[in-house]
C-alpha cells in the first residue's frame, strides 16, 4: 500500500492518524509549514484507544506521493492545497466539515473524494486526543471504504455521499455556534431550554438543503447528537482556544445565500465572528 500522509495535527488528525495505524504501518502525520520532525507516540483514548509511534512533521518536507487524508479545518484546504497537490498520488480523501469545500480545493476538486466523520474529538495534550463513538462515512467501492474498512472507526456505506455531507452540514450549523455560545455539550442544549431556538435555526438552514431525503438525514442526525452526544462541539473548542472557527462554511453558508431572509443564521453568525475577533484583539 502506498504510504498515508494525514494532513492537519488537531484533533482530528491525530485521532484519524492512530485509528488508522490499526491496519496501516505507513502513516505520516503532517503539519503546516515550520513544524518540527520527529518521532512521536500518539494516543487516542475513549472510543479509539490506542498508541502509535507515528513520524510527524512539516507537510513542505514531505518529498514522496501519497495517499492524502486531508483531516484539515475548512479554512485550512486553500493554503495547504500546494503541498497537497505536490505530494497526492491522485487520491485525496477529505474528512473535512461544511459545504462549498470545491471552490477551496479549485483546481484539485476532481481528485478529492469526501467522507464525514460522526465522532466527537477532543485535544488534551500535544500529542493526546479523546474521542466519543461514531463512524466514517462514505460509498461503497471507495478509496474512503478501502482505506477506513479495517480502521479503528468503523465505516458506514452511505448511498450518495453528497446527500449526507449535506445532512452533516445541517446538524453542524445548527448545533455548533449553539454550543459555541452556550458552552454546553451536545446533549445538554435541549435541557438547557434552547429547543426553541434549535426550531427556529433548522426552518432557516433546511431551505439550503437539496432533497427532502437529505433534510430528513440531518434531521435524524441533529436528533441523535442531541440526545446523545456528550461531545463539546469543535467549534466551542476552538472558541475557547481562541482559534479561527468554519462558521463560514457552516451556518454563515446560509447567511450568505438566504441574505435578510435567515435572522436567526445571521445572528449566530455574528456573534460568532464577533467573539473570534474580540478574544484576538
């Protein structure tokens, strides 16, 4: 097997990177530009629980083609796309959240084949994550399938990828500037008396949706995170880390093509810009 570079060393990455180990030997995990060479030992514990000593270092030091699993925030694919072009194989497995990810990939979109991830990540050292139960999921026959068959997260065939990035976009919007500013796990949101608010914000983001089938996953799939997921949602993490947020590929998404017809989008979406800009100042 051709060797596996994971790109991006959050959460994410590490996590994807020790989950793969389990069947791949020939994992790189790489970061952005100026990072360090070295050996190290990851760990992952909770629903991945496992260690692996896995060379991490600067993707522009990365010389050999690869299979890229490109575990990168959304904000993150435009500036790596270079490297990422210089090093792929031809096969680009994008593990990435939100929509409208083609126009940061631009002349690589062709090459990129998308799963999504379901699981909760959590840092909690330099090279240690949590992670809460959940899937990869992606169609049948796919380098995705090939890649993530005999992994640590267990994969789920999906009948048209597309569809249920979509329903993964739904519940993200919705869930992640409430938790972003709340504060509060997933399944304590509704507790917490933000049900009406949880209402309103799916009647705004569902009128994005392509097909009754794809708001009916993300309906099923906002359902399930809210009654069961203990996971602090990424995008609160990076709040509180002071950390740049894809609110502009989740729910800003919306904002931007429903504009002055979304009030409830629109306003999370603020806050959530306004809070980044005010913790970097």
């Amino acid at each position: 097997m051709s060797d596996i570079v994971v790109v991006g060393h959050g959460a994410v990455g590490i996590a994807v990177a020790v989950a793969l180990s389990s069947s791949c030997s020939n994992i790189v995990l790489a970061g952005p530009r100026g990072t360090p060479e070295s050996r190290m030992v990851f760990t992952s514990k909770g629903y991945i629980n496992r260690s692996a000593d896995i060379l991490h270092t600067a993707i522009d030091r990365i010389s050999h083609r690869a299979v890229i699993v490109s575990a990168l925030k959304a904000f993150s694919i435009r500036d790596a796309a270079s490297d990422i072009r210089r090093i792929s194989n031809g096969k680009i497995l994008c593990l990435s959240n939100g929509m409208n990810l083609e126009e940061e990939w631009a002349d690589l979109s062709g090459e990129v084949e998308y799963g999504v991830l379901s699981m909760g990540f959590r840092k909690t050292g330099r090279s240690s994550v949590s992670t809460t139960e959940g899937f990869v999921y992606g169609c049948a026959g796919g380098e995705i399938a090939g890649l993530f068959g005999d992994s640590d997260i267990p994969f789920q065939e999906v009948a048209e990828i597309k569809e249920f990035r979509w329903a993964k976009w739904y519940a993200n919007s919705i869930i992640n500037p409430i938790g972003a500013l709340s504060g509060l796990q997933n399944n304590k949101l509704i507790g917490a008396g933000l049900l009406p608010l949880i209402t309103e914000l799916s009647l705004e983001v569902s009128r994005l949706m392509p097909s009754h089938g794809s708001i009916v996953s993300g309906e099923e799939l906002l359902a399930w995170l809210l009654k069961n997921s203990p996971n602090r949602c990424s995008m609160l993490q990076d709040v509180e880390k002071e950390l740049p947020t894809e609110i502009d590929f989740l729910t800003g998404l919306c904002e931007k093509r429903l504009q002055g017809q979304c009030p409830a989008s629109s306003v999370l979406t603020s806050l959530i810009r306004a809070r980044t800009r005010v913790e970097k100042c």
